[in-house]
C-alpha cells in the first residue's frame, strides 16, 4: 500500500488511462443518446417532410458511425500519448536511472573585446 501511495503521488504512475477507458464508454454512451433524439427528430420530421425525414433516418447511421470512429481514435491518441511517456519512464529507469542535471557549461577561453 505504501508503495501504491507513493507512485501516485510522485506521478510514477499515471491513472490517466484509465480515466480514458472510462470516459470512452461515456462518450459511447453519449453518441447512443444521441442518435436516440436523432431518431426522434426523423420521425418527427416526417410530419412535414416525407422525403427529409427519410434523408435524416439513412444519415443517421451513417453519422453514429463516424462518430463512433472519431471517438475511438481520439481516445486511442490520448492513451498512445500516455503510453509514450510510461515507455520513456521504463527506458529511464533501464538506463541507470533518473538523469542528473546539466553540468554548468565550461568557461569561456575567448578573450572579451577591448574597447
């Protein structure tokens, strides 16, 4: 338990993808509800328009379809992104650990200009 407690406040270890996995069904969840008052919106439509509340139910699909594209590949961005740096964590640590910071650069041997 300790070590869990000191990964999460060093920022060892990030939470953030499963955050990702999380918001991806909420966001699944969302485009569902969205295409529902889509689908509402085409029937009621069809009270005015035969022609347009049919062009909206073949739209429909095709939009829940991109959307769900769009939103998976975004959240698989967002979890690469993530991954990049664990990799970059255990690449560090493979190496010898932490990096110790820049040596102050050597003096300069060029003579000042005179005025």
């Amino acid at each position: 338990m300790n070590d869990f407690v000191k990964r999460f406040i060093n920022f060892d270890k990030l939470i953030a993808t499963t955050l990702i996995k999380i918001l991806y069904w909420v966001g699944l969840a969302g485009i569902a509800v969205w295409g529902l008052i889509a689908l509402v919106g085409a029937f009621g439509m069809m009270t005015q328009s035969v022609l347009a509340g049919l062009g909206m139910l073949i739209l429909i699909p095709i939009g829940l379809a991109v959307g769900v594209l769009f939103w998976r590949f975004l959240c698989e961005v967002y979890i690469v992104i993530f991954g990049i740096y664990d990799r970059l964590g255990e690449v560090r640590d493979r190496l010898g650990g932490p990096v110790p910071p820049a040596a102050a650069p050597p003096p300069s041997s060029a003579v000042p200009p005179q005025a």
